[in-house]
C-alpha cells in the first residue's frame, strides 16, 4: 500500500504530500520533530515522544495547533490508515509559511506532518559484531546557542559530524560538548560499560534525551545493573569493558572500535548484548 502522510488533519498520498517553499522549516530549519517507531502495531513510548515535541516546540516558542492528546490521536490514526504493523514515523511541526525574513511573527499556520514509512538500519552484521566509530571535530551545538534538548528541524551540526565519520569510513561518529567531555553520536546516545557499572552522559552535557536511552536505562537497573550519569571523557570510552548506541532508529547497537582503539575485546561483549535482548523483549512483547 502507497504511504498515506498527515498533513494539518488530512490524509494525502506520497507523491501529493507538499507544503509551501515559503515554509519556515525548509527555509530556516524552524521547527521540531520526532522520530518513533512501531512495533507489532503500537507506537513504542508514544507519551515520551509527544512530550519531548511540545518540550521542543515551547522552548523554541512555536505554538502547535494541536493539545498533545490530539496530537497522540493524529498519530495512531495515521498508522492505522497505513495499515502498518513495523515501521517508522517522523511527526514533524514547522513554523510555517511566511514572508522571507528571519521574524516568526510573519508566519502563519504552523504545520503538522505525520510520515508514517519503513525504517533503515545499519546493516545487521554490526548488530552481530559490533560498529566502529570515530570522534568528530564538530562539537555539539553549545546549550547557549541551540540547547541540543531540543530536537529541531535544525540538524545542520549533527550532520557535519555525520560528514566527518562518513568520510573516515564509519557510519557513525562520536561528537564530544564545548567543554570537551563526550556527548552523543550524530542520531544516538552513547553508553559504556566500566567494572560492571552502565554510564551515559547526564542530559547537561548537551545531549538530546533520547526515549531509548530512558528504555535502557530503566532495563538495566531492572536487571539489577548499577547505572550512572557522570562527566566522561575520551578516556572512558577507550578504557571501557563495552560501549554500545541506543536510538529509535538504531536500537542497541554495539561499539567495538573508536578511534581506532579496540573496546574492550574488540567484541560484543555480555552487558551490551544482555540489554539488546532485553530491548528486543520490551519492543517485541
Ligand atoms: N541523539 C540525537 C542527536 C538524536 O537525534 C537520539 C540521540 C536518540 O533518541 P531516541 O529518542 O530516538 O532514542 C537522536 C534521535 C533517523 C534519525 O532517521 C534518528 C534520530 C534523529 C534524527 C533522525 O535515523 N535519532
């Protein structure tokens, strides 16, 4: 079946699914979005997503013309008019048309965008083996200038990143904060693995908050894994038992290479796999 997209309450087909080139997302990156998934039907922690969006869109001042229940609404009728049973959604709200200047007061009619179509992993041999990945140059975006919590239609920092570990020959590249302590990937956060202890950089390092990194967090302290959020360096990450990325896209996704230092055996290692099985088990249920 064609992909039916949602667009301010209506339903069009791929290739009748348009907004203006006078829209403040395409000319400005002003905007949010969000990226879900579904499995076996259901939208998978579709709460946590509405309520990072609205999140997004106050902190950018970008009124949404929907309540967040309307909005959860929206979303689970456009899967169900898709008929889909695995895949992804990309639920995006653009300030939207307005003159060509930079003022938002020129805008009207913000605009709601519901995509519901298939999901690309990385390949599934580096879910067997692991992924490698390298350190960017680009730092994320320091919180002053655009707070990395919010997830805007701006993406143009994690995208040089993205540049950089492409161009190394990797499909993902580290990107460390403006004060030089390790941050996230490009579309993922990062976890390590140290003497039994899972850590993930806390929310102030300038890091989106990612709804699967919740997910994992919470598996593992369910598991009885002690879990922190402490300040880490590049050090850590080289020194560490596993490393692995948590992402709606990505799922959990071991890391057995970064910057060219094998992580701990160079293989996936028990926590790390554990806690894929774990996610798979929540996911799949
Ligand atoms: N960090 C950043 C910077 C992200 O953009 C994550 C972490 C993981 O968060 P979630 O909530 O997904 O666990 C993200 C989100 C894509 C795509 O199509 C993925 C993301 C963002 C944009 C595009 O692969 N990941």
């Amino acid at each position: 079946m064609a992909p039916k997209t949602y667009i301010n309450g209506k339903l069009y087909d791929k290739a009748d699914a348009k907004i203006s080139v006078y829209d403040h997302g395409l000319l400005y990156g002003d905007g949010v979005f969000e990226g879900l998934r579904v499995y076996g039907g259901k939208v998978f922690r579709l709460r946590e997503h509405v309520e990072r969006l609205y999140d997004s869109a106050r902190s950018i001042a970008l009124e949404i013309p929907l309540t967040p229940k309307q909005m959860a609404e929206a979303v689970e009728a456009t899967v169900k008019a898709n008929a889909k049973q695995e895949g992804y959604i990309r639920l995006v709200v653009t300030r939207g048309a307005g003159s060509l200047g930079l003022d938002p007061r020129k805008t009207s009619d913000p605009q709601v965008i519901i995509i519901v179509d298939d999901i690309v992993m990385y390949p599934q041999e580096l879910y067997e083996n692991g992924m490698e990945i390298v350190t960017a140059a680009t730092i994320r975006n320091h919180p002053n200038a655009l707070n990395p919590r919010i997830k805007s239609l701006n993406y143009l920092n994690n995208i040089m990143a993205k540049v950089e570990g492409v161009r190394a020959g990797c499909h993902e590249a580290l990107m460390l904060n403006h004060k030089g302590e390790v941050a996230e990937c490009t579309g993922d956060n990062i976890f390590l693995v140290k003497h039994g202890v899972l850590k993930t950089p806390p929310p102030d390092a300038g890091i989106l908050e990612g709804v699967t990194r919740n997910a994992v967090m919470e598996l593992a302290q369910a598991a009885g894994i002690p879990v922190q959020e402490p300040a880490l360096t590049r050090h850590d990450v080289y020194t560490a038992d596993e490393c692995f990325l948590t992402g709606t896209a990505a799922e959990v996704i071991p890391i057995v290479k970064v910057d060219g230092r094998p992580i701990g055996t160079g293989k996936p290692e028990p926590i790390t796999r554990q806690l894929r099985e774990a996610f798979h088990q929540l996911t799949r249920r």
